[in-house]
C-alpha cells in the first residue's frame, strides 16, 4: 500500500481496528477486532475489510475515478 494511508490505523475502545475514523460508515465491510482471535498485524495484512478498503471498488464516483 502506498499513499498517506500507509500507517494509519484506528483502534476502537472495544478492540476493533479502522482504517480510518469513518470506515464504519462504508457499507459492505467488516472490521474486526484485536480481541477475536487475529493481531493487529494480521488484521492489517490478511483482513477482507482492510484489502477491501485499500482498493477502489467500495467508493461512490467521482472519487473511484480521481
């Protein structure tokens, strides 16, 4: 991953890991949390909702396209 979004996590009170403050707000992704059973590493690395987000698919136009 390259860009401003390199090493930015958020870490939630109750243990889930964001991408950003607003992630929560994408439809269709699911962010996990450091209490079930992955790390924080493997949630950045291996997580459907964090490959999901570092792609374009999820975002409404004209951002997808910018």
């Amino acid at each position: 991953m390259h860009g401003g979004w390199a090493a930015v996590l958020q870490h939630l009170a109750l243990g889930k890991i964001l991408p950003c403050h607003a992630a929560e707000t994408i439809t269709g992704l699911e962010f996990l949390s450091v209490r079930g059973d992955h790390s924080i590493a493997w949630i950045w690395q291996h997580s459907e909702a964090f490959n999901r987000y570092r792609g374009t698919g999820w975002m409404a136009e004209p951002c997808k396209s910018l």
